[in-house]
C-alpha cells in the first residue's frame, strides 16, 4: 500500500506539474499513462481511475471558466447534448473493448498530441465565426474520445473552436471544458448503470491523484511563465511521441 501511495504521489506530481505548466486543466491523459506504466495497473482500471480524475477536474474548471461560460449559454445545448450522447457511446464502447485497443488507442492518441503541442498555437478571436451548428459535432468526437479512453480530447478541440470556428482562446477553452465536463459524468453514470460500478480502491485513488494533481497544478500556477511552458512542452512533446509508439508497438503483440 505505500509502494502504492509513494507512487501516486509521484504520478500526481508529475502530471500536475506538467499540466500546469501547459495550462492543461483538464486533459490529464498523462496519468492514464502513468497509471499503467508506472503504478502497473490494467489499463481498463486506469482508464476508469482517470475518467474520474478528469470528470473532478472538468467540473473544477467549468465553474472557474463561469463567466465565459455564461457569455456563451445561447450555445450550451450544441455542446452538452452531442457530448452527453458520446460520452455514454464512448464509455459502452470502452467497456467492451480489449486491453489491446484501448492501448493502441492511447499510443495513437499520445504521438498526436506530442505533435499538436509543437505545431498548434491560439490564434486572435475572428470577427467572422463559423455557424455554431459546428460546435455540435466536435463536442460529439470530443466526448466519445472521453468516454472511451478518458481523454477530454481538449490538444485537439480547443484548436478547433480556436482556429476552425474563430472563438476566442479563452472562450474556446471554455466550450471543450463544458463539453468534457458533461461526457465525463454521463461516462461515468453509464458505467455505473450498465453493471460496472465504481470500485472503492479505484475511487480512492482517483480522489487521491485529484488532489496531489490539483495542488501541484495551483503550486505551479504562482511560478508559471511563458519561458516554463516553452521549456516543458519541448521536452514532454517528444516524451509523448516515444511513449505512445511504445503502446502501440505493446498492442499490437
């Protein structure tokens, strides 16, 4: 047990830190990573563990984003519908799949956002928005992705409400975080309903990992500067790339 804890303790640590200083709020795919490949648990564990981390940690940012939110409620129903649909689509599909897909999914997922933390950068609000119909089937793809793997899919979303549909960065980070937030928990309510409770240990954890991440996010946060989110994300963007084609080479065995 406190092999266990030491270990989380430094999972947390190092997913806190690293999603601090990329200002990643929500997304924290890394512990999935870390989960099963530091800690050794199976990745369907780890991906429930996580699921909860990032519904906490969705809905922690949602109520700090709450006055961009509030600019925008005229759009929630194009976001918090498809996503609910996907993520309960996402978390069935999830709970059926093998531990090979879900790894190889992971792998693909880690060696594209290695890459999108590298190439893609905000770009200015456009006078001109796209049709907020549009805002629909990216919260659809985004809360899939969470309910299957319990990543918010947010590398990818935020750049597209960003660059696509011409929403201003904060606003558009305010859109993917109401949209993870809403397929996490209808995640989560569907694998509860559909005979796959929540166990205790898991939950522990879960709320465990929450809190060392979150304190050592909001720890970061005092120090953070744009010098520190350069010098991290080109070291964790190859990291990514390497991990993820590590999980793809082990599902394919």
């Amino acid at each position: 047990m406190l092999t266990l804890l030491l270990k989380g303790l430094v999972a947390g640590v190092i997913v806190g830190f690293v999603t601090g200083s990329i200002r990643s709020w929500v997304d924290r795919f890394f512990l999935v990573l870390l989960l099963f490949g530091l800690m050794g648990l199976p990745i369907g564990e780890a991906v429930t563990v996580n699921l909860v981390v990032v519904a906490l940690a969705a809905l922690l940012l949602a109520l700090r984003q709450g006055e961009a939110l509030a600019a925008v409620r005229e759009l929630w129903p194009l976001v918090v519908l498809p996503a609910a649909l996907a993520g309960m689509l996402g978390r069935l599909l999830g709970l059926a799949a093998a531990p090979s897909a879900l790894l190889g999914v992971l792998g693909v997922y880690a060696i594209l956002v290695g890459v999108r933390l590298v190439l893609v950068r905000p770009v200015p609000e456009r006078e001109e928005k796209a049709h907020p119909a549009w805002l629909a089937p990216i919260a659809f793809l985004g809360g899939g992705l969470a309910g299957f793997l319990s990543a918010g899919a947010k590398p990818f979303s935020v750049p597209v409400y960003n660059w696509a549909l011409g929403h201003h960065p904060r606003r558009a980070y305010a859109l993917s975080a109401l949209g993870v937030t809403t397929a996490t928990w209808i995640a989560l309510l569907t694998q509860i309903t559909t005979g796959h409770p929540l166990a205790v240990k898991d939950l522990l954890l879960a709320a465990y990992e929450f809190t060392v991440i979150t304190l050592t996010a909001l720890a970061v946060e005092r120090i953070w500067s744009e010098r520190l989110a350069k010098v991290v994300t080109l070291v964790i963007a190859p990291l990514l790339v390497l991990v993820g084609i590590r999980f793809v080479l082990l599902a394919g065995r």
